[in-house]
C-alpha cells in the first residue's frame, strides 16, 4: 500500500476582432501575438535560402494540412525538405520547416489540384518580384500530352489578404488559389479558375538597394520628422520595424548619419548577409533579417531564415486551427465548469444548515429523558443539559398542540432529515469538484491538442456522457490505440508524452514498463509523462520534467512542480475517469516550461 505517513495525491487529467471565420468565445486559450515583421527584406533573405535548398529539387508529395496551408515535400541535394507556404490570415509566410503537422484523410480540391500538376515536378526557379512580398515559385512539370511546361505558384504575403495561386505562366491564367477571390469581394481583381493572374495593386515605391546619396535626400522631407515612417511610405520592402532600426542607428540630427545607417543595412541585404533574429518584448514577438539593437527583451539569433521563422510561427497556426475546431467544446467545458463552481456554492450553505442537526438530537434525547416534566400544551421546557461539560440548563421549544413524545419525535426526524441532507451535500460537493478536476483537465488537453486529437476528446466526452453522440459521425470499425508523442533527450532517451487523458491511460497503464519513470505537473492538470528506461542522467530527468510542465495547464508559468515516481507506484482506482489516478513514493522537481527545449527534443526525435 501506501508509504508510511504519506498522503498519496490524486489528480484527473485533464479584445480583439475576430478574424474572418473565427467565432468569438475562443478566450479559454491565451493567444499568442506576433507583431507581423514579414517585409521585403525578410521574403528577399526566404527566397535567396530557398535558391540554394531547392532549385533542381523534385516535388515528392503536397499536403494540405490545413484551410490556407500547404506543405511541398522536395527532394533536393540528397535530403528531403519541407516547404511551407501558408496564407493564414494572421500567421501568413513561407519558409522550410522541420514542422511535423496532422494531415487530412481526404485532401481538400486544391491540393489534388497541385498534386495532378506539381507532384514529380522539378523546382526551376524561386524569385521574388522586386522588393514585395509577392514570391514565384517556377515547376518544370508536363501536362497531360506529356509536354513539358511551366508551372508558377505565386504566393503572397498581404497579411489577411495572403493567397497561394497557381498560374499559367505563359497563358497568365488562374488554375486556382487557396483562397478565391470573387467579384463581389474585389471588383479590381478576381483570383478564380480561368481568369487573367493580376498582380496586386503597386505601391510605386523606390527600389531601396539600388538608390544613391543624392537621391536619398531628395525623396525624404527632413523637416516633416517622422524619418521612420517616411522611410516605409518611400522604399518598397521596407516594414516599419526595420525603418525604426535605421533610425535608432541613425541617432538624431545627421542626415549623413542617416544615409549611413540605410546605406548600411541595404549593402547587407544586397550582399546577402542577413542577421536573423527575434526579440521578445513585453509578450509581443517580433522578427527581422537586420539585427534589432533597437529593441529591449529577450533576444534570439538564428544561424537561417526559416529556422527564425519556425521559432516565430512554430504550433501557431494549427493552435489557432485547433482553437476554431474546438470552439464549441472549449465554451461546453467553460460553462459546466461555471454551473459546477455554483453548484458548489450553493451546496457549503445547505451544508452549514445542516449543522443545527445534533442539535435536534439532543433536543429530542433530553425531551425524552425529561418526559415527566413536560406537560400537554407546554410552548417550551427548561432541562438540564448533561450533554455539555458544565450541564448548563437548555430551553427546548415545543409545538403545544403535540404530545411530549410528539415533540421528541418531531426532533429526532429533523435531525434524520438533516443529517440525510448533509451527507448528499458532502457527497454532491466532492462529485462537483471532481468533475470540475475532470472538465479542467480536458479543457488542458485542447490547449495541447493536434486537429486529430480534438476528435479523440471529443470522442472521449461522448464516453463520459457531457457531450451527445454527433448522428452524422460515422462508427469507426476498430478503434486505432492512442499514440502518445514520442521525444528524444539529450542523453538519447525516449520519453513519452500523453495529450490526452485517453492517451495518458494507454500510456500509463498498458505501455510502459514498471520501472519507467513516470512524471505529472503536481496538483494541475496536464499530461502523463513517462522516460522509458530505468537508467538516465540528470539532463533527461529535467528534460521529461519540462515537457510534463509545457504541456499542462501551467504551460506559462514558471518554477512549475513536477512529481515523478516509478510507473508501478502509479495506480488508476476503479471506476475512475480516464487520466485520473493515485500514486506515492514521489520525488518533486521545479521547472521552468521552455518552448526552445521542447522544439530541441522534436527534433532531435525527427532526426532519428
């Protein structure tokens, strides 16, 4: 059983506008802001990395992972890479990822597309189209008379009006986009199949790496101020957290200073020599390919683009997929746990009522051990209290029109009543708490989940009876088994993370071994987390430690408790939910959630 004079814990596992599509009510799950730093530099450093990685690289597979994503899997140089291109509303981009994302049984209609015109495809050429956000993407590719021709995939980074179309180069005609553009949204340019490719509207801006001294001065107005915002009306590519960094460089009051700090930056960018990096300021990040001495915060360099990029972007978008996913599961959970948190409040004061109840038993003892003394019609009796130390006299109301022995067993009832009561209270309250442990618990896991696990959660809380079965779901024949995440610390040591409380069972109780290691945020709500070996260092016992804390409720918190414990002192009562379980002879680690160590460890287990 249970060590000697411990305890042994239990736990169950589990105002801005929305944008287009996005449901209000999303606020379960802190949103992560990133100030939108994708300029021109920044898609020139992508372009010119994406050169060298790709061009001559053959198009193996195309995925479509979710509404505005897309995912080129090319062999090039004898590695595989993966190419993201994405025209989400909030994170759009386009980079190499090492990403590993869920991807839906049945393809939507422009990946098939993209598949019957690009799969097998050589990458001929990748350019920007001057100094905008606006990328090509060439594939040599042969049509359906086995010609070969040119395929061109534009991609356009224009915040909430990001798109990915495929084009006809030679034609100029649209095959389709990840986001058509009908004439009632824009009467100047319609982005559907068989209409003429438009490029969006320009800005005529200078060219900021071909201008000269002379001119420099002349296009800026030195007595307006505001240099920085002058700069991003006057030159293409430039955003106007790069503009401020000029600035700052600048100093106040030269214009020679001025030129020297553009002119600085401009011959890096045209060089190719770029600083990758972000700041993390006051919950904001922000990004550039110049190096931001300017801003104060946590700072991060990157030896490429893509993988500032990955940091910047990594899990955000399928967060905010998951988010819209689960919309109606996150505001079901919210409000159970409400009705609970009341349920709760409500049942104490019945409870405290139900206190008085020894008092009526006493009453009703000493109305009978006095009976002789109480006569018909008496409104109240005076007697000795010999329950009490001091046997002080009582005074015990009576109902005149019941006999002495009425009057007794009018008390004992409600003291039966009473005590009946307070035992259901005690009984609902316990039930009110666990199921707000429960709902908590779940409500953690979406924080966590893949777009796939939201359906095992889902599926989970139609087990447990909080949600209806869907009519329209189709049944599964056989159920696949959970798949838990699988990590790699630095030692080389699997460890094993349960995203849900379906997940955190199987994990528990069916694949590891009795003497793995098993971890657990300390009183919050998270996933199991299990080091499969018996013999590891220090290194993979944090490691596990900060991947049990990452994915819990504490995910944003610091000096989080870990508990750790071998699996066979883990142990699921019967009848209990799925995730909830008992265990001692446990040890307590502090640890800090850390995002950049988890990213190590994924990809360390993708390297494998």
């Amino acid at each position: 059983m249970y060590r000697k004079h411990q305890r042994p814990r239990t736990f169950s596992d589990g105002q801005e506008k929305p944008l287009p599509g996005e449901a209000p009510g999303l606020a379960a799950f802190p949103k992560e802001v990133v100030f939108m730093s994708f300029d021109g530099l920044v898609t020139r450093a992508v372009v010119h990395e994406l050169q060298d990685a790709l061009t001559g690289g053959r198009v193996t597979k195309i995925y479509q992972p979710g509404e505005y994503e897309l995912l080129f899997h090319i062999r090039s140089q004898g590695e595989t890479h993966r190419l993201i291109l994405s025209a989400h509303p909030a994170y759009p981009r386009f980079h190499l990822t090492r990403e590993r994302t869920d991807n839906p049984k049945e393809p939507p209609m422009f990946c098939m597309l993209l598949r019957k015109h690009l799969e097998g495809g050589i990458i001929h050429r990748v350019e920007q189209v001057e100094m905008d956000r606006i990328v090509h993407v060439d594939i040599r590719t042969r049509n359906e008379l086995g010609d070969e021709v040119i395929r061109r995939l534009v991609v356009e980074i224009m915040g909430r009006h990001s798109n990915v179309i495929l084009i006809d180069p030679e034609a100029e005609t649209v095959f389709d986009a990840v986001r058509r553009v009908t004439p009632s949204v824009s009467q100047y340019r319609q982005v559907v199949p068989g209409a003429r490719y438009r490029r969006p509207p320009e800005q005529k801006k200078r060219h900021p790496l071909f201008i000269d001294r002379q001119t420099f001065f002349k296009v800026l107005d030195f007595n307006r101020g505001r240099m920085d915002k002058q700069l991003v009306e006057r030159f293409a590519g430039l955003g106007p957290l790069v503009a401020r960094e000029i600035v700052h460089r600048a100093g106040i009051g030269s214009r020679d200073r001025l030129w020297e700090a553009f002119s600085g930056v401009m011959s890096d960018i045209q060089n190719h020599r770029y600083h990758p990096n972000q700041v993390v300021q006051e919950g904001k990040t922000l990004f550039s390919v110049v190096e931001l001495t300017h801003l104060d915060g946590k700072r991060t360099s990157f030896p490429s683009v893509s993988g500032c990029l990955e940091a910047v972007f990594a899990g955000k978008a399928e967060r905010d997929r998951v988010r819209q996913q689960a919309q109606d599961l996150i505001r079901k959970l919210k409000n159970e746990i409400a009705k609970n948190e009341k349920k709760i409040e409500v049942l104490k004061r019945e409870a405290q009522e139900a206190e008085e109840a020894n008092t009526y038993r006493i009453w009703g003892e000493l109305l009978t051990a006095y009976m002789h003394e109480v006569k018909s019609g008496d409104e109240a009796v005076t007697v000795i209290n010999y329950y009490e130390p001091d046997a002080p006299p009582v005074t015990i109301p009576l109902e005149p029109h019941l006999s002495p022995s009425e009057n007794a067993q009018r008390f004992f009832k409600k003291y039966n009543k009473l005590k009946a009561a307070q035992k259901w209270s005690e009984e609902q309250i316990a039930k009110a708490r666990s199921d707000i442990q429960y709902l908590e618990s779940v409500l953690a896991s979406l924080e966590n989940a893949s777009p796939s696990e939201v359906a095992q959660i889902r599926e989970e809380l139609e087990e447990e009876g909080w949600l209806r079965p869907s009519p329209a779901a189709p049944r599964k024949k056989k159920k696949e088994p959970p798949k838990p995440a699988v990590y790699r610390s630095s030692e080389g040591i699997p460890i094993l993370v349960g995203k849900n409380n379906k997940q955190n069972d199987y994990l528990t109780h069916r694949l590891s071994s009795a003497t793995d290691t098993w971890l657990h945020t300390k009183e919050i709500p998270g996933s199991h987390t299990v080091i499969r070996s018996n013999r590891f260092g220090e290194t993979t016992l944090r490691e596990a430690a900060i991947l049990a804390a990452y994915f819990s409720k504490a995910r944003r918190s610091s000096q989080v408790p870990v508990d750790y414990t071998l699996v066979k002192h883990v142990r699921k009562p019967a009848g209990a939910r799925p995730g909830f379980v008992i265990y001692d002879h446990q040890k307590t680690l502090y640890v800090t959630p850390d995002e950049d160590v988890v990213r190590r460890l994924e990809e360390r287990r993708d390297s494998e």
